[in-house]
C-alpha cells in the first residue's frame, strides 16, 4: 500500500500529464514519484549571498547578483540571433547574453523587474559580460526562512516544456506533501539516534526544500550515508554469506619447512607489519573456512617475504602453490628470490611462462600432477588448461590490478576444492575504496617499510635543465650506482612514443659512450630473450644505466639502483609514477626521482607532480589520484555502476564510508539475520536495492 503511492506513474502527478512525463522520463530518467523525490537539487540559490557589481573581479567563479532589468536587445542574423541584456545594481551595470533560447528568454525577462542573476563573469576592460546565466525572477516579500531556494538539473528540452529548474521545482512542491507520510522508513530508530540523524520525511523535505543551512547539511548527510550504509550492508553480507558456503583446506601445522626458514634462513628480521600480515593469514589458513585475501603493500614494503611464508604453510601441511605475476620479467624475479630464499631447504620449485620450451613444459607438467613439483612461479600460463596440480592448496596473484576478475576466478578452479586465494598489490587502494569495494575480501594491510629506507627525494625539472639532470647521472654512477630513464609508451600515440624512447636512447649513448659506460634497454617490441638478457645485465650491474617504457612498472628489484628518471612525466598517472619510483630507494643508499617535463602542463598534471614531489606515501598519493579521477576511473568501468551514487562521493566523504562501515559491522553483530523489528526497514531497504542492483554480486 505504502510504496504504491511511490510507484505511481510519473504521468498523473498534477502538472505533468503524458507530455511532460515522455521528456520526464527520456531526459532523466524519470518515471515514477521516486524517482522525482530522489532528483535532488544540485544547488541552492541563497538570497542572502549576493554580491554588488562594483565587486566583480575577473578572477571570481561563479558569482550571484541582485539586479534590474534595464534594456533587453535581440541582435545577429536570422540564424544567429543572440539576446542581449543590460542590467544594473547600485554600483554598476552589466550585459547578459544568450545564443540559445532567445525566443523564449527574451519574452520572460521583463525590462524595470527585478532578477536573481547566477554566472560566471568575464571582464573584457571595463566591460562585465555573462555568457549563458541561471535568470530568475526575484520574488519580493519571500520570507527569510525559505531563503535557501533548491536548483535542479534540467536539460534544453525540458525547458521547452516548462521544466526548467524552476518548474521541477513546483511538480516537486506537488509531490513532496502528497507523500510527505508514506516514504517508507529505510534505516532504523537505533542508527538515526546514534548518529543524529532527522528522520526520513524530514530529510526528503529538507533536501528540496531546506528550512535553513544546518537542517540542509543534515539531511544531505543522512542520504549520503544511507547510500553508502546500503552498498556496504550489500556487500558485507555477501562476505558472510560466501565465507559460511566455501570450506577450505585446513592448513594447521606450522611444520618443519616453515620453522626451518624462520629460525635459520630469514635473511633479516620482519618488519611488526610483516609479523602482523602472517599471523592474519596463519589464522585464516588455520580456520577450515576458504581464503580471500588481498594484501596490500606500498612498493618495496616486503611482500614477497610474506608471499614465500605463505607458501611454505602450504607446504607443510603437504599442499602446492602457485604464484602468478603479470610480466615475464617480475615471474622470473620472483622465480629468482624464492629459489634464493629456499635453496637451503630442498624444495622443488618451477617457472612457467610463454617462453619455456616445449620439452621443459611438459616435465613441468607431469611434476605438477604427480606432486613431485612444491612450487609453480609463473605468468598467465599458470591458467592454461593443461596444467593440472596434484593438489593446489594456494594461489598467490601479485599485482592484481594487472589480472581480470575471470582469470582469478579461473584460478580458483584448478582443483575440486578451491585453493586458498592471495591476492598482493602495490597499488595502494584508497581507503575508501578498499572498503566499499572489497567489501567481500579480508584486507590486510603492511603499512611500513623495512628499516634504514631513506625516503626518495623527488625533483621535478623542466626539458630544458637536460644538461644539469646528465651530470647529476655521471656523479651517480661515479659513486657505483645505477640509474633507470623511463620513457612513456601510450597507445595512441605509439610510434611517436617509440621514436622518443630512441631518440632519448641515442642521445644518453652519446653522452655515457662505451667502454665506460654500458647502457641498456628494454621495450615491449623486443623478443623475451633480448628482454631478459638486458634486464639480467642490469641486475647483475654488468650495465650502469636501463633506459625502458613502463615494462620495468612493477616489481623489479635492484637495490644498487638509485636514479630514476622519467621522461615525459605529464603523461604519467599518479599511481603509476608511483610505482616507477618505487623501483629506486630500495638498499640503503640515498635515492632520487627526477620528473621531467615539458613547459606546458595541464592543471591536474601539475597537481600530479607536485603531489610525487610531496610526498612518498602510496596512501597519500591514492586519495589524490582518486580525487583527481574519480572512483570509477581508478578502479575500472566495469564497477563503476555501482558506485553511481546521487550524493556521496568517494573522494570526499571518506569520513562517512568509515562511520557506514563501522555501523554496519555493529548491526549484523547484534542481528545478523536483520530479524528484529526495528530493523525491518533496513531489511526491506536492502531487499529493494538488491534488486535494483544485481551486478552488486560480481563484485570483486
Ligand atoms: P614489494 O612489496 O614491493 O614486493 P619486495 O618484497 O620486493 O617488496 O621487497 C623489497 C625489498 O625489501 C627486497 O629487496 C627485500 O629483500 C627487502 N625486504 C623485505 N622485507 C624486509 C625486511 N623485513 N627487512 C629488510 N629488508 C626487507
Ligand atoms: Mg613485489
């Protein structure tokens, strides 16, 4: 009964009829009285805050004015009409014009009325024009209480039907008394007290129609907040539910593999995070229950250690495992570091990737399904179909943020039972987005480095201190050194980017000749073989300066590296300049980033620079590239439907989505099953905004 009312067909709400409610619907999505109660203004006019004329600068954004209509012009060919409009204050006048909607503006706006102007302003001299404003009839006598007037979004088609922000306004003046006591409840008693929140009549009202600026921002929080509150509920209860189906294996024994390493072979102490992060999934692996989890490290924080840890449980406890890395070159560091790091325990170990021969495979093969083989590193031919595991315990993915969700899943089915799953990266995850995302993974987070690490200093310079940036090479590696330049490889402009990267090779050979010095260099275009070859050198330090494209992104290790150099630093995202950086600071030496770039630089690349010149800190850096980007962006499209919030924003109310989180933790602790009668509307809030939202379950 109750939600009928809301369900009503936008069409017979008074001032709509069929017309109206076909724009209603294809301009915003519009069909029934919910969903014009939940088209929220996205502005307030407020009557109190304009300002003179006379106080226009050029500079100001947006600004508000209080004016008289003093002459109204219609100039231009047929085809090309503009309206021109002079208006005035106290303190001077100004012009308006517009080249759309002449016909229409020109017979509302009334010359000796009086008008709320909104806009930006440009000054050309003395001269202050407004190109396109928000024009609205200031109605005097309005009382003080109301002074906060709601703007909605409207489109040019809307308002050829009346449906500017001003007529949504009075269709919305119309809805909101009709079902002012109907909306139904949607958090409970207990959650709106806690947080003080006004109930939900009061919040739809104060939302469109704001009785002042405090019980607006109220309301506009407590909706933000039921947005974010219902995501996570969502999604938490999805974790609960997928934990309590899926056993796993149990690995209880901490045996003698693992002890053996621990007490004898460690080649240093392990970090508290380090500690912490293995307990977690010690305890885990422990539980009988199957594992999902993603750690979260900042590049150089140590998770390889914790990843050969992981392994050797599994070992113990007679289990293989398998670890996946999205590049060649990291498969075979990691292949490298974990045969280091295990030789002295005799345990059998194997790379696979595209390039193994044929021969080689196939022994890998049967060693894997007769359980001969403990440990599979490898690339994405971990997942071909042919190779089988006698019996997989657990996969470890490294960098995830390089894998798709499907070959994850593909992963887990390599055995009757699903192998534990850990997932690494050093892509640190806002925060934020951790928690609304990953909502059904446990997180674990290491959120020191090892000791003795010297923050990296990080330098932006421009193309043309080129000389200064060689010299500071030379002394670099004079002190024994070695040094990376990276140059960009962006699709689109590909054979540019290539001509760059050997115009920029050429021209550091030239500097560093041989035999002093030995340069080397490595691309996607290269063979495999070549690729690695150069990049053996490097490491071995047989070569003092690697030039590459973003090949050499993640993972790689070469403590003796000090220098990194990036060309072109404009083109590069924040995260991923992050990640180049991280391939320098890594042994004990003074480390250092140059960022070089050309004059010209956007707004938000200069913000992008300036914040890696700031700061070291992956988190830090990943709350701005999500403020820069936007969620959708940073975590890819295929999930940002679901964070198609009204109100909420990611970046900004992190706040909230920490206050939703710890909430929501505490309501399915006291009722898991939402069985109590106070939290009856949560449930049937959840219920409904299941159903709205089925790809809810493809998450992660
Ligand atoms: P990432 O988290 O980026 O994968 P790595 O596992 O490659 O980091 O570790 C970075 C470097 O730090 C490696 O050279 C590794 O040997 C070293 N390392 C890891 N843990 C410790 C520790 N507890 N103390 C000192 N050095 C460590
Ligand atoms: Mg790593």
């Amino acid at each position: 009964m109750i939600n009928s009312l809301l369900h009503t067909s936008i069409e017979y709400l008074k001032g709509v009829g069929p017309k109206r409610a076909d724009v209603l619907k294809s301009e915003l999505n519009i069909f029934r009285y919910r969903d014009l109660l939940n088209h929220f203004p996205f502005r307030y006019v407020d009557r109190t805050q304009t300002i003179l004329i006379k106080n226009i600068l050029e500079s100001t954004d947006n600004v508000q004015l209080l004016v008289k209509i003093i002459d109204v012009k219609e100039l231009g060919q047929p085809r090309k009409k503009r309206l021109v409009v002079t208006a005035s204050d106290e303190s001077g006048s100004i012009q308006l014009v517009w080249f759309r909607g002449v016909k229409w503006l020109k017979s509302a706006v009334k010359v000796g009325e009086y008008y709320v102007v909104f806009g930006k302003p440009t000054v050309y001299g003395n001269r202050i024009n407004f190109n396109h404003p928000e024009i609205e009839l200031e109605e005097k006598n309005k009382n003080k209480a109301g002074s906060l007037q709601p703007v909605y979004h409207s489109t040019e088609k809307l308002a050829a039907f009346g449906l500017h922000s001003k007529g949504l306004e009075n269709l919305m003046r119309n809805l909101l008394p009709q079902v002012m006591n109907v909306i139904p409840l949607t958090l409970s008693k207990r959650i709106e007290q806690k947080n003080n929140f006004p109930n939900v009549n009061s919040a739809y009202s104060n939302i469109h129609f704001p009785q002042d600026k405090i019980a607006l921002q109220k309301s506009i929080l407590r909706l933000k907040y039921e947005e974010l509150f219902f995501l996570q509920l969502g999604m938490t209860r999805q974790k609960i539910n997928t934990r309590k189906k899926s056993k796993g294996y149990i690995f209880n024994k901490v045996g003698n593999n693992f002890n053996d390493f621990f007490n004898n072979h460690l080649p240093f102490e392990l970090t508290n995070a380090q500690k912490r992060v293995v307990k977690e999934i010690r305890k885990d692996l422990g539980s009988g229950m199957h594992m999902n989890r993603l750690l979260q490290g900042d590049v150089g924080s140590g998770k390889t250690l914790v990843a050969v840890l992981t392994i050797l449980l599994a070992i113990d406890n007679g289990f293989q495992a398998c670890l996946m890395a999205p590049t060649e070159i990291l498969a075979n560091q990691h292949f490298k570091t974990i045969l280091n790091f295990l030789k002295p325990l005799g345990i059998k170990i194997s790379l696979l990737t595209g390039s193994v021969k044929k021969a080689d495979r196939k022994v890998i093969h049967e060693s894997l399904e007769n359980g001969s083989l403990n440990i599979l590193v490898g690339t994405h031919a971990l997942i071909e179909d042919k190779v089988k595991f006698k019996n997989l315990g657990i996969s470890i993915i490294d960098e995830q943020h390089r894998f798709g969700v499907a070959q994850r899943a593909k992963l887990w089915k390599k055995n009757n039972f699903p192998p534990h799953v850990l997932v690494m990266t050093a892509t640190p995850i806002p925060r934020t987005l951790a928690m609304t995302f990953y909502g059904d993974l446990e997180v674990s987070v290491i959120d020191e480095l090892p000791p003795g690490r010297k923050p990296i200093n990080t330098i932006h310079r421009f193309d043309s201190s080129r000389l200064k940036v060689f010299q500071f090479i030379e002394d670099e590696i004079k002190k024994g050194h070695q040094v990376y330049i990276v140059y960009p490889l962006i699709e689109e402009s590909e054979k540019l980017d290539y001509k760059d990267l050997m115009d920029g090779y050429e021209s550091i050979v030239r500097r560093f000749p041989l035999p002093h010095y030995k340069v080397s260099i490595v691309h996607g275009k290269m063979k495999p073989e070549a690729k690695d070859y150069e990049m053996s050198q490097f490491v071995k330090g047989q070569t003092q300066i690697m030039v590459a494209t973003t090949v050499i992104e993640v993972g790689v290790d070469v403590p003796n590296a000090s220098l990194m150099i990036i060309e072109s630093a404009e083109k590069f995202g924040l995260s991923q300049l992050h990640q180049l950086r991280g391939r320098v600071g890594r042994g004990a030496e003074k480390s250092y980033c140059i960022l070089m770039s050309g004059y010209k630089l956007s707004k938000e690349a200069k913000i992008r620079l300036e914040t890696m010149v700031r700061t070291n800190d992956g988190f830090e850096i990943s709350e701005q590239d999500l403020k820069i980007r936007g969620p959708g962006d940073v975590m890819g499209t295929q999930q940002s439907g679901v964070l198609d919030f009204k109100l909420a924003n990611l970046a900004r109310d992190g706040q909230l989505v920490q206050l939703a989180k710890i909430d929501v933790d505490e309501l399915l602790n006291m009722d898991p099953h939402l069985s109590s009668s106070d939290n009856q509307s949560i449930n049937t809030e959840l219920l409904r905004q299941i159903k709205l939202k089925p790809n809810w379950s493809n998450i992660s």
